[in-house]
C-alpha cells in the first residue's frame, strides 16, 4: 500500500540527475572565475578546444545509449518472464507495458458532510487485486465515529466497512467511503460490547521438555489453539492508537475485537509467543519492564504487529512498606519514570501496571506524564468512558482453553 498519486518510478529521477550534470559542472568549475590569467585568444581556442571535446563526450554517450538499448532489447526477447520493473529500472529505458509499476486503485475517505472532522489521510491505495491493509479512523468534537460507510450518511443502501470487514470491498476500481458518526456517549458505555483485553504472562513448550513453573505459564500449545480460535472467527486486533481512542468514547471498534497483552516475560514471549501470533495474523503486545529491555528487541518484529510497550521503567519491585513500590512512591516518581519509559520506546500509549497496583497518586502521575490508556487487573472487558487510568483486563493462566477464551472474547 501506498499513498495515492506516489511515482514509484525510477526512472525520472535518473534523468533529471543526468541532465544536471554539465550545468553543475560548469558552474563549479573554480577556473570558470580565474579570469585574470587568459587572454581573449587563448580564451577562444580553449573554448573550441573545449566544443571539440563536448562533442566528442556526446557522440560516446549516444552510442553507448544505444548499444545498451540493443542490449536490452535482446535481453528482453530472451528473457520473457524476468522482473519487467527491474528491466526497465536497469536499462534506464521505457519497456512498453511490462515496464509500467503495478496497476493500483484508491479509496478516498469523504468527511465532507461531517465538518470539522479530523483524518490522518484522506485516501488509501493498494494495488489492484489485493486489499487495503486498514482504514484510517475520523474523529469529530462531541460525536463518535462508527465507520465508513459505502454510501453517503442517510442513503437506505449504505454498506458499513471497517477494519474486520475489508474484503467487501472492490478490489479493482477506485471507490468513496463516507465517514458515519453517532454522538458521544457522557458516561462509561454499558451498551457496548465492551473489549476484551487478555492478560498472558509466561510461555512454555512441553514438546521442548519444558515446564510452566506456576499459573502465569501457559502451554504454547493451549496459546495455537487460542489463535486458531480467533482467527478461524476473523477477530479484528486493534492497535494502541485505536483502543486509547475507544476508550475516550472517540471510535467504535469493529464487532469482534481484542487485546492480546503479555506481562514480563520477554524471554518466552519473543521466543513462543510472538512468532505464534504473527503465524496466525494476530497483533500482540509485550509489556516489559524497561529497565529490563534489551535493545535488540525493539527492531526484533514489525512494530505494526508487535506492540512494545511499558510496565514502568523501574517501578516493579518492593516498595517502603512491602507492598509494590508505585504505592509509596511520590507523584514525581512515578511520573519521573513513565517518562523515561517514553524516552525509551517514543510513544506512551498503554502502560501496564506493576503487579497490577495503583491508587490516587499513581492515576494522577500517569495521565499527565501523557499515558494514554494504565492497566489494571478486574477480570472484566474494557469499556468505552471507563476510567483510562484504570482499564481491565482478562487473566489468562495455564489451563486456560479455547472455549473459555470463546466465552470471555464473544
Ligand atoms: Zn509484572
């Protein structure tokens, strides 16, 4: 995917650097201002000389040119089933119609009859046949937004279209979406579903001869069998940035969403977990206490679908009284420290707190250290104007099947 109207052709980026080149070269040549040491006539047979010479360069580049374009040309006839892009890319030479990049088409997002509506990006493009990776979400002061629409608010035949439900969509002609809003609701909002977000510690293979320690293991296998489940029911796994808008009441999420989170275990989680979840299309995140990170995990997958993100930078230990330390440590403390979690990982969208513990002070540190979404453990689904200080999520420990992962998701 790419953005509309993006020229990915080489080609004209080549030419222009050749036709540059003698006007820069005459302009830079330093003698070109040397003008005190050259008398009219030595002046006027340099410059023949210096005609001579320009046209000879000339007549060498013609013919190269052109014993490359007859080299190309057999290349070509013999070789009809090689790259035409790379073809052309390496002849610097238009290739007839196996030349030209592949064919694309372009959704445009219309917020037009919503106005002051925001957008990221006002259109998509993919190239022909195969779907758009996602579609960007609108936000509006007041209003939630519900999703794209095929048709313009208020037509009987309007299709809704989002993430979870890309493939009704034409993959061959450009097309108009139209952003659908609802008002917004002013309290935490029962009548929604509510998102599922799941709470995963640790990981261990059996076939490996390797054994779980205590509940916050789970078997990798029970793991594949909760992916199977949720991707043979084409659950939709939301990002960061849209969840945190969720739960400001600001997007609705598509029907069958959810979280996957996993707490410390860096070690099993890259090396089990996170494999399995792109296996089976899924995102995922790990929290991890940042202290703790190494460096390498953080270019270890595509950012897209495996999430980073904090569980303090130094917060999950013991504090003064026994109990976790973010309970008895002071606003600037806690505060201190998330931010030194953002200078690590560059954005602060969930972080998941130590053990689980917070209260007054924590909240209040957090949400204007700029934390987006602080995650507490209450065995419940996270629903849209809960406190985003103190959102829920879902134990999952070992022994934890399919069917009650069906149970909790559905
Ligand atoms: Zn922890």
């Amino acid at each position: 995917m790419r953005a509309a109207g993006e020229d990915t052709n080489p080609r004209g980026s080549r030419r222009s650097s050749v036709r540059g080149y003698p006007a820069r070269d005459r302009t830079e040549d330093p003698r070109s201002y040397a003008v005190g040491s050259y008398s009219a006539r030595n002046a006027a047979e340099k410059s023949r000389a210096r005609g001579l010479k320009a046209v000879l360069v000339c007549v060498v580049l013609i013919a190269l040119a052109l014993a490359l374009t007859l080299a190309g040309i057999i290349w070509f006839s013999q070789n009809p089933g090689s790259n035409p892009d790379e073809g052309a890319g390496f002849l610097g030479q238009p290739a007839g119609e196996q030349s030209a990049p592949a064919a694309s088409y372009t959704i445009t997002l219309d917020v037009s009859a919503n106005p002051g509506a925001a957008l990221s990006h006002s259109s998509v493009s993919a190239e022909l046949g195969t779907s758009v990776e996602r579609l960007p979400f609108a936000t509006l002061a007041g209003m939630r937004f519900t999703g794209w629409y095929t048709a313009p608010p208020g037509d009987p035949a309007a299709v809704k279209v989002d993430n979870a439900s890309l493939n009704v969509l034409a993959r061959d002609s450009d097309q108009t979406l139209y952003a659908g809003f609802e008002t917004r609701p002013s309290s935490t909002d029962y009548d929604n579903p509510g998102l599922p977000i799941l709470m995963y510690h640790y990981f261990y293979d059996p076939e490996n001869g390797e054994t779980g320690e205590d509940a916050n293991w789970l078997d990798i296998r029970l793991f594949r069998e909760h992916l199977a489940f949720l991707q043979s029911n084409a659950y939709y796994f939301p990002d960061w940035e849209e969840v945190v808008a969720y739960i400001r009441g600001e997007i609705l999420l598509p029907e069958r969403s959810i979280v996957l989170t996993s707490d410390d275990g860096a070690e099993s989680f890259f090396r089990l977990a996170a494999p399995l979840a792109l296996e089976y299309g899924a995102r995922m995140t790990s929290f991890i206490v940042l202290i703790d990170l190494l460096p390498e995990r953080l270019e270890a997958y595509d950012p897209t679908r495996i999430f980073i993100q904090s569980h303090s930078y130094d917060m999950h230990r013991g504090g003064s009284d026994g109990d976790a330390r973010i309970l008895t440590a002071s606003y600037q403390e806690i505060y201190d420290d998330a931010i030194r979690g953002k200078e690590i990982l560059g954005t602060m969208w969930a972080y998941c707190y130590p053990f689980g513990k917070t209260n007054d002070t924590a909240r209040a540190a957090l949400s204007d250290a700029g934390v987006g979404v602080a995650l507490v453990i209450e065995n419940d689904r996270a629903y849209p104007l809960c406190d985003p200080m103190q959102v829920p999520r879902l134990r999952i420990n070992d022994g934890t099947t399919a069917e009650y992962l069906a149970s909790v998701a559905y």
